[in-house]
C-alpha cells in the first residue's frame, strides 16, 4: 500500500481521475440503474436521485481538480477524502431511516458502495498527509 501511496502522491491527477470515475459509476447506478429498477433496493427514488445528484457533483469537482491544478494539493485532496466522507455518512444514515424498505439486494449495493469510498477516502487521507510530509 505504501508504493501506491506514494505513487499517488506524486501523481495526484491519477487520484483525483480515479474518484472522478468512482463517482460517475455511483450516479450512473443511483440515477440510471436503481432508479429504474427502485423496487430491486427498496430505496425511494427521491433519495435515488438526490444520491445521484451529489455524486455527480463529487465527479465535478474531482474532475475540476484533475484539469486544473498544477501542483499537488494537499488541501484539494483533503477536501475530496472530507466530501466522501460526509456522503459514506449521509448514505450510512439513509441506511438506517430505511432499513425496513430494503432489500437485500439493495442493502449488499448500499453497504460494498461505503466499504469502497471508505477505502478511498483512506487512501487520500494518506495521500495527503504523504504530500505534506514532501
């Protein structure tokens, strides 16, 4: 894990492209896939298309940061790993308001999508902090 950090850390447009496609991925399955298809989850479409709504937005600005900055940025990185996190919460909680309207199906999506972006926000935790270290 440490060579891909430091990777990474030196080629910080690879990361911000990597969350970049995470996220289009999320919006594509949230708004085209499971609100299509809402009864295979069990979460209302609403929240399906607010879901899809914020990860399009995540794609943005981590396609933004990837064309436009020149430099690593550490704080660009953080404020990635920090909007990740507050999404892994916010889906974390509609977890919990609709537990009882899942199904398994769509409780297996919901909990391997935050087990990812988890493991994302880690890794660019550790790239930032790898980038202040340089």
């Amino acid at each position: 894990m440490q060579r891909i950090t430091e990777y990474l850390a030196k080629r910080t447009r690879v990361l911000f492209l990597m969350d970049a496609f995470g996220a289009l991925i999320t919006a594509f399955m949230l708004g085209i896939i499971w609100y299509n298809c809402c009864p295979w989850t069990g979460m209302p479409p609403g929240v399906l298309r607010k879901l899809a709504l914020i990860a399009l937005l995540l794609c943005s600005y981590s396609g933004v940061c990837a064309l436009l900055l020149k430099k690593r940025r550490s704080s660009f990185i953080k404020g990635m790993a920090i909007a990740n996190l507050l999404y892994c919460i916010l889906t974390s909680v509609l977890l919990v308001i609709y537990y009882t309207e899942l199904t398994i199906l769509g409780i297996i999506y919901f909990v391997a999508e935050l087990l990812v972006i988890t493991l994302l926000v880690w890794l660019e935790y550790k790239v930032a902090v790898a980038i202040d270290k340089t």
